[in-house]
C-alpha cells in the first residue's frame, strides 16, 4: 500500500530543492524510495539512518514546489542501471580533504585540518564554487567557511590564532544521493584560561541534492568565562570567510533583516596592527622564525590577517611568552578604551545595505539579529545566513586591500555571541535583490500537514 504525504508551504514563493524530512508506516528496509508528486513528477527518496523510530521509516527527499505539494511514496529504486542522479563525490584538491561534493547547486571541499599554523591548515570548507555561475568564493584554499573562534582563540586565553593547530576527525553520518551529513569531532588546544581547558566540539553539516543552501550545527563542551570584561556563558564565534584577491571584493554590501544597527571601524584591529608593526621593528628578540614572519609583514595592510594573531601565538614560538603577554595586554587595555570613548563614532541604524570597505578598518560591529546578508553590488552574488537564535553582535570585514570577506558572530574585542547550539542555514545565488525572501525562507521551512495511508 502506498503511502501519501501533504506538504504545505506557510510563505508566498517557490521553494527550490527544498529538503523534505519525512517519516512512513512500517521498517522499510531499501537505501532508495521512489515517490511521485500531484503534478506527476518522480522524486528521489533516501532512506536515513539516524534516529530510527520503531515501526517507522524515516526518508529525505528534495522537492521543487510552489505552495503546496502532495508525495506518494511508490516503492524502491530498483533495476535502473545504476544510482540515480544526486550528489557526486569528486577528486579532491587539498591533502587533507576529507570529501569533495557536487550537490546538484555547489561544488565543495570539507578538509580536515593539517595543524601546521597557516591559513592553508584549517578545516571546514576550504573551497566553494556556485555550479549556477562557476564562481569560486575560496580560489587559494587558504581560508575557509565554518571555523569557530572565540571564547578559546582569544587574546585573553593566549590562543589568538584561528583553528589552524587543530585536526579534526569526520564522521559519516547519512551518505546518498539526496543526502550527505557530516559530523566533525575536535579538541580545543588548551591556552591561559583555566576554564576553557579541556574543552570538545562537534560540528554536524548536512548538504542535500540541488539545494541553494547547506545547514550546521555547533556542539562545544559547556563553559564560562569572561571576555571584554563580559560574562560568556556558551557562546562562541563562528567564523565564515571568503576571498577575491587584493583589490577584488567577493562581497561589497552588508545588511541584517528589518534594519542594520551598527558602529563602524574596529579600535581592536588598529591597536593590534600598531602592536605588529612595533613588534616587527623593535622587538629584541632574534630567531629565524622572527624574520621568517618579518618578512610576510613587510607589507601590513596586504598581509594575511592571520599572520596578525600568529605572530603573538605561543605555539608558533615567534616571541617569547613574556614579551606576547605583556605586549597584548597593552592591546587590550588600549582597545577596551577605545572602543567606549565619547567621540566613538555613534551607533547607526539604516535600512539601506552598508558599504564596508568604505568606513575605517573596512570592519563593522552590527547589533543582534537572525537573518542576514553579504551581497556583491554589480553582480548579485549574495551568501544569506540565518539562525535558529540571534547572534547577539557580529563583526563584517569586507577588506579591500586584501579581497578578505569574514562573516562572524562577535561583538568588538573578539566577544563572542552566537549561542551554542543553534542552527544555522546558509543560503548562496544571485539573489541579492531577493535575499530576504530567502532568508525568510530558511527560516520557515514548509510543514507536514498530514500523512495517511492511500491506496
């Protein structure tokens, strides 16, 4: 007997490849279904294995719909000379790539980390082209989407470097034509602060065929500790970034959902490139790492923003650790100042999109939301991100010197502030002109109004 599921969609649009997670009556035990919609359309299903439900079966399908949709589920893929289309595994590029995926809407590289201290060293997403315009976002695998920073790569816990010492191991958790789901474990190296030793994270990702959009989730072992003076109860800062090469912007345009509530230029980053370039030129201390680095930071304003926090990590053993302790904590003291004097530049709202690159230090700080967007004027390129619950702050650099783009969930002073915990969904198209549709999209996923039996 057939089985019939009624999908209804609460928003105005048409959803594309939209993942429906479903379940049916009975243990059925194939890898893939067969379903058919109202209109007469053949859908993919995939079976998934995690958290099975007794005398039930859980499937994954994508669909392409307009308000509302009926499946029937059919039964099994069989005898079709091969496995349907779907996702593809590709070759990949990096050593240390864990999987290479086409979904059906990106072409994209899940590396796992080499702990060798370069930008070329983290895991996540090291590389992600759109198959729709073949544009890459991550051309020189020395950055990546899906990093996570703060409360631990701070300078109060001596770790000012992003996830580059780290390896994480990946677990496959759902792998089929409709649907990958990955799982990364990891170990946050121990830095100054008590509180935040011994720590562990998992991140889940999960791509599904044709889909404009991917979905994460962060798990980190519970903490608190303080940050800019503040309490930090579980929250974190993740990190997502993106590269055009010097003088080129992936995107030039940022704006959050019903208004975007700033203060621009980052004091932080000042007195931190003051401090480098001192560092640089009158540092006493003499070792072939020291001039490897002095060398890279010739020229500051075109360096690699991670050889900034490197150069004052203990692991990369550049400095000493009482010349990296007493010349932060200069830092920080300078820039805590900073960032609350008077003549601070006020605090903005607007309801137009803000054009980064051109307040000071190419870097904003807008106030709490859910839903937002980096878009690229000319072209419409856009990358939406939304939350399952808000961020409470989050730092934009769009850094033209450079071509760095960075997408992260903290306040000024590397205070993080995105929940642990929370879902977040990230949407990439040319779609700048439509991204809160999008956005409202990711947000509300359509809902299963009923399943009966059919005949």
């Amino acid at each position: 007997m057939s089985q019939t599921i009624r999908i209804l969609d609460p928003l105005a649009g048409t959803r594309r490849h939209e993942p429906i997670v479903f379940s049916v009556d009975g243990d059925l035990g194939e890898a893939l279904w067969w379903a058919r919609t109202d209109a007469g359309a053949r859908v993919l299903c995939q079976r998934l294995q995690a958290d099975p439900e007794p005398g039930r079966t859980r499937f994954v399908a994508c669909l392409s719909f307009e308000g509302e949709a009926v499946l029937t589920l059919e039964g099994p893929v069989e005898g079709e000379g091969g496995q349907p289309a779907g996702i593809r595994e590709l070759e990949g590029r990096e050593a240390d790539c864990f999987v290479r995926l086409d979904t059906g809407a990106f072409d994209l590289e899940m590396c796992s980390g080499t702990a060798g201290g370069l930008g070329s060293s983290k895991w996540g997403l090291r590389h992600f082209r759109s198959l729709e315009d073949g544009f890459e976002l991550l051309p020189s695998g020395n950055n990546a989407i899906g990093g996570f920073y703060g409360p631990f790569f701070t300078p109060e816990n001596g770790l000012i470097n992003p996830p580059e010492h780290t390896i994480v191991s990946i677990e496959t958790i759902e792998r089929g034509p409709v649907l990958h789901h990955y799982r990364m474990h990891g170990t946050i190296p121990d830095g100054l602060l008590d509180e935040l030793k011994g720590k562990t994270f998992a991140i889940d990702w999960r791509f599904t065929h044709g889909t404009p959009f991917f979905q994460r989730r962060y798990v980190v072992d519970d903490f608190q500790t303080v940050i800019n003076g503040r309490s930090v109860t579980n929250k974190i800062t993740v990190g997502d970034e993106f590269e055009g090469g010097v003088g080129e912007l992936v995107f030039d345009r940022f704006a959050a959902y019903g208004g975007t509530r700033y203060r621009s230029g980052d004091p932080y980053a000042g007195e931190l490139v003051a401090m480098v370039a001192d560092t640089v030129a009158h540092s006493q201390n003499q070792n072939p790492k020291f001039e490897e680095f002095r060398a890279q930071l010739a020229d500051i304003e075109s360096a690699h923003w991670d050889l900034y926090w490197r150069l004052f990590c203990a692991w990369e053993n550049v400095l000493g650790e009482e010349e990296i302790r007493e010349r932060l904590a200069r830092v920080r003291a300078a820039s805590h100042v900073e960032a609350d004097r008077p003549d601070r530049r006020p605090w903005l709202l607007t309801d137009a999109p803000v054009d980064v690159s051109a307040v000071p230090h190419e870097t904003i700080f807008p106030g709490p939301a859910s839903k937002t967007v980096e878009f690229h004027a000319a072209s419409g390129r856009a990358m939406v991100w939304w939350t399952s619950a808000p961020s409470g702050a989050f730092q934009i650099v769009q850094r033209r010197q450079s071509g760095w783009v960075n997408w992260g969930s903290n306040g000024e002073n590397e205070c993080p502030e995105l929940p642990v915990g929370v879902d977040i969904k990230t949407a990439y198209g040319h779609f700048a002109d439509l991204w809160q549709e999008v956005a409202d999209q990711l947000e509300t996923p359509p809902r299963i109004v009923n399943q009966a039996p059919g005949s």
